[in-house]
C-alpha cells in the first residue's frame, strides 16, 4: 500500500466509525440538523478520497448516502428509520472496504457495490421523500434551486471519475471534493436549459480547467488554506522502541545514583573533589532529564477509551434487535486514557461482554413489564481513572445472577468441588472457569463456555483485575481494573526468604507491624486492623518460599481484604516491567531491575485481589 492510500485509509477509517455514532444519534434525535449536516459531510469527504483513489465502488455508495442526507438535510426527505438503517449499511460497506484495504487487499480486488444497498439507498430516498410530500404542506416562498433538487437526487450513480464537457477530468469536481466545506466560494449552478446560442464554446471550459489546475499547483489560494495539521502519525513500533529505550535510560541512571551515593561515603580530596561534585550534578541532571523522556515517551501512547468504546453502539442495537430486545447503551468517561496497547486489545473481551449481558441478563419487554421495570432495559459502559488504574464498568438492570444455580451449574459440570465457592462473590466468579455455560442449548450469541474465560485471560495479561457484583432481579456489574500504563508500574518493594518482590500500589493499602501471636478464627490467624478483623496470610508460603519471621504485615486493598506478611520492605519503586514469556507462574505477572541491579519478580494485581487463591484453584 503507498503512502498516499495508507493516509487515506487511516483518516476514513476513523471518518466512517464517527458516522455510525453519529447515526446512532440521529434515530434517537431525528431533528437534529448538526449531526445531518456532520453525516453528509463526512460521507462527502471519504468520497472525493476514494475518488482521487480510484475506488469506484466506494465512491457510489458515498454518493448514493450523501444523496440521502442531502435530500434529509435539505427537508426534502423525512428522517425515518429505513433511512437511518440503509445509511448504517453504507457506512458498514465503507468500513468493510477500508478495513480490507489496511489489510493489505489491492484496491482492484475489493468488491463491488451490492445491488441491495443500492437498492436500499434509493427506497430510503424515494421513500423518505414519499412520507415527506404526505406530511401537511408549510407555506414557504419556493426557490429555483429547491425545485431541481429533487432531480439531483435521484440522479443515477456512476461508478466512474467524473468527467469534464471536453472528455477530461473534471478537476474541479475533484478539487471541491476534497477542500474542507468554506474554504472555497461556492461554484455558480449551470442553467438547466442552454441553447446553442447562449451555450459557452468548449475553449472557455478548457481555459477554466486548465486554470483550476495551474491554481493547486501555483497554491493561490494559500490566504484560504486550512491551518497547518499540528500532529503525524507514527508507527507504533517505532513508539514502542522509543519507550523501551527511554525506560533502560531511566533504569541506568537510577543505578548510577545508587553507585553515587556508595561513592559519596568516600573522602575525596584535592583534585578529585571538584570532579566528584561536577560528577554529582552531572548524573542528576542526566536522571531528571531521562525521567522526562520516559514520561513524554510514555504520553505518546496515552489514547482516550472513546475511540474503542465508539465501536459498541451499533453492536448492542443490531444485537438487541436480533434477540428482540429493547435496549439504550449508556457511554461515560469515553475521554479517560489508557495505553494503547490496552486500547487495541480490550475489544473482543469487553463484546464478550456486552453480548453476555445481552443474552444472558437483559430480559424481554414482556418480562421486564412482568417485573415492574421499565419494558426499555439499560446497559452503562462507564470508564475513570483511580490512583494508578483506569476502571472500567459494564453493567445493566437486568435480572441478575442466581449465586446458587451458579454453584450447581459449576459442581455438575466437575468444574469444583461441593466445598468450592460458599460465598455468592466466589460463586459469581465461576462464570470466569473455562467451559461453563449456564445455557443449556448454544446459540450463534452464547452458550459454548468459552467467552467469559477469555476476557479474564485478555485482562490478566495485561496485569489486570476483573469481579463481579449482582444481586438478583436488579442486575449485575463486571468491573475492570487495568494499569494506566503497561511498561511502567508503581510498586512496593518486599522481601520474603531473601527473595526480592514487587507488590503494585495499587492494591497497597498501609503497612503495618505484626505481633509474634495471632487470634485465631477457624485455623486462620487474624489482626484486627482498625476495628475490623482480617485474615493474615504469608506471602512466602504462598509462592513456595520458606518463611523466615515475617513481622511485616501489608494491608491488601481487595473485595475482601487482608493482610500480606513478608520478611521487611525496601521501599517503592516505579519498576520497568519485562513479562514472562516463555514460562507461566501462578503469582507472578514479570520481572523487574530494582535501582542496585537487583532481579525483582512482580506479583500479578489479579492476583492479589482474588485473596492470593491461584494455587488453590489449580490444586483443586
């Protein structure tokens, strides 16, 4: 793909996902003349890019849609539901040919125009315009140019470039197409009817052509241009190999400042004490600088949520349709940001859950009227930040979820034990367990035990956290807890058998100093911390290291929180994070290099937040 097409295809991609948000919004406020106006341009402006591109089936659907919204936006046709669904179709062809031309097809392979959206692009504007002339007629004085617009409407799609009255391109017609609307006065419209005596002799269309093309190469028109973009896109690629080397540098001066301070425990005198101190400012204007690096470095990567939580809107409508479903989604918090990488990759994990909630826990309009609700359901996708987090939240009013027929479900199908999952936080987290399904029969949407597994999988690999809380006819929330930033974690630094380990801070609530004896509540030793008593647990029994006196306790911020003992700590740290890739240990999410070049194992947020059960769920 060259370098022109590839730019095309990135701004109409993104183009295309705002026209079906805008669509969205317009069946809700059919009224609403600016997101008419943002549609039709939008529309207009991917077709003179795949003009200039050559891509003739591309071209005559904009055309036809923007036929559409014109004719909708001019009051011509009335905004009705086929129309808002034939536009949906277009706009879902368009994406589907851009999103095959980032993939590599050659623009000469990519498919024609299906004779059914045509077909349906030319019903909605026949059709539109059929319900607007059955509308009471509005006094208003009558203008030449609203009387022939109707003709241009109807006009015939040609999937060819346009062409001029002398046999070349129509350079203006392609100039317009792709100049942002007032930048340029607007073209004087050509008689209807020209006689061979008024008719202007082909020179002058010439002449005229020939000066259109002699102005974009001249730049004329440079008092009128729009202003100069203040962004580029670079590869991600280059970005993440920017960001590795800006954390190494960060990790190297940090060492440096280790080896400064041992260094400064020495007398130095006479030539060597100028040097030692220019050394001294030296490193600390080289740490100060490295840290900024790294902090713009990781910046570049921040992108708001909004850009995936875009996608979700026309999703839930034609699923809720096919389900026979009524159902609005709620976005909020789409500006929050979150590495990209977490972007890109939490899209198949958060449609798992909207189609679980869905199927799974929205009822029917006949059901919710049952159940004094609203026949309408609701589903809320909310996102904010927390400390070092970003949350997000998928929940509906649906009918919740039976911790008990969760227990049995999961028992029956050898998933646990009958001891397993006694309290309903425990049971709600089994619909995670690989293979469980509380449907009898699978279904195109659900049923075959493997989505919810995945999106636990997706999150924890991206040292996430995900619970469930529901309560039974009201509904039921999934809460995603993910690092603001991949490559760069806050953490604790502890010590337990001698081994160094990372706890993020996130899940660090206080530390607190352990007596030599403990209360014990059925065999569990237990402090009471501020009034409430936790449970106290090792962490070096529980990753297989041989505890020593652990006489430091870690107060864990979790849905049912305790208390972590190791050996001492060492401090905090914003570790740079390498995960494991060629082994797998429950516990441990990555490595790290602490400041003295030390290796720290990281412990895994989900982890800690699950109460540091892994190993128990895998022995059992």
């Amino acid at each position: 793909m060259d370098d022109m097409l590839k730019e095309f295809v990135v701004e109409a991609l993104d183009l295309a996902t705002n026209v079906e948000e805008h669509l969205l919004s317009l069946e809700r406020n059919p009224g609403d003349m600016n997101t008419l106006n943002a549609v039709f341009r939008s529309f207009h402006t991917i077709k003179g890019g795949a003009g200039f591109m050559n891509l003739t089936a591309m071209v005559s659907a904009c055309h036809l849609t923007e036929n559409l919204f014109d004719a909708l936006r001019t009051g011509q046709a009335a905004v009705t539901p086929e129309a808002i669904e034939a536009a949906l179709e277009a706009s879902g062809f368009v994406a589907d040919q851009l999103t095959a031309l980032n993939n590599g097809t050659p623009p000469e392979q990519l498919s024609t125009m299906p004779k059914a959206l045509e077909k349906m692009l030319t019903d909605a504007i026949e059709g539109g315009a059929r319900s607007k002339k059955t509308e009471p007629a509005k006094p208003a004085p009558a203008a030449p140019v609203a009387a022939a617009a109707p003709t241009a409407v109807a006009a015939p799609v040609t999937a060819t470039a346009p062409v001029g009255a002398n046999g070349e391109p129509d350079w203006e017609s392609y100039f317009r197409a792709v100049t942002p609307p007032g930048t340029l006065p607007e073209a004087v419209a050509a008689a209807p009817v020209v006689s061979n005596e008024t008719a202007a002799p082909p020179a002058s269309i010439k002449e005229e052509a020939e000066a259109i093309k002699t102005s974009l190469s001249a730049a004329d028109i440079k008092q009128n241009a729009p202003a100069k973009e203040e962004s580029i896109r670079i590869d991600a690629v280059k970005l993440n190999v920017l960001l590795e080397v800006a954390g190494e540098s960060v990790q190297a001066a940090n060492q440096a400042a280790v080896l400064l301070e041992k260094l400064a425990q020495f007398k130095f005198d006479g030539q060597a004490a100028p040097i030692m101190s220019a050394l001294t400012e030296t490193l600390t204007r080289a740490s100060r600088y490295s840290t900024e690096l790294q902090r713009a470095t990781l910046a570049t990567r921040m992108q708001p949520v909004g850009r995936l939580f875009q996608k979700f809107p026309r999703l839930v409508r034609e699923l809720a349709r096919d389900l026979g479903k009524d159902v609005d989604l709620n976005i909020t918090g789409a500006e929050t940001e979150v590495d990209r990488v977490v972007v890109d990759s939490l899209y198949d994990p958060l449609v798992h859950m909207l189609r679980n909630a869905l199927d799974h826990g929205i009822e029917t309009s006949e059901e919710r009227l049952r159940a004094n609700k609203s026949p309408r359901a609701t589903i809320s996708l909310k996102a904010w930040q927390e400390a070092s987090s970003v949350m997000i939240e998928v929940s509906d009013d649906g009918k919740g979820m039976d911790a008990q027929r969760l227990r049995e479900k999961a028992i029956s199908k050898g998933l646990i034990n009958s001891h397993d999952a006694r309290t309903d936080d425990e049971a709600f987290q089994l619909v995670f367990l690989p293979g469980f399904s509380t449907k009898e029969v699978a279904s195109s949407v659900s049923g075959r035990g493997v989505g919810m597994d995945v999106v636990k999988t997706a999150v924890e690999r991206h040292r996430g956290a995900i619970r469930i809380s529901s309560e039974l006819g009201k509904g039921t929330t999934f809460l995603i807890r993910l690092p603001i930033e991949l490559s760069i974690v806050p953490t604790m630094l502890v010590r337990t058998d001698g081994a160094s380990l990372a706890l993020p801070m996130a899940t660090v609530q206080r530390v607190v100093e352990l007596p030599e004896t403990f209360e014990s509540v059925g065999g569990q030793p237990v402090l009471r911390d501020l009034g409430r008593p936790l449970p106290v647990k090792s962490l070096g029994r529980i990753l297989g290291y041989t505890p020593s006196s652990e006489r430091v306790g870690i107060v864990i911020a979790a849905p049912n929180p305790y208390i972590l003992s190791v050996d001492a700590v060492d401090g905090t740290a914003d570790l740079v994070i390498k995960p494991l890739t060629c082994i797998s240990t429950p516990g441990i999410t990555g490595t790290a290099r602490s400041a003295e070049g030390e290796l720290v194992l990281v412990i895994s947020l989900s982890f800690l937040i699950d109460g540091c059960k892994v190993r128990e769920m895998m022995t059992a």
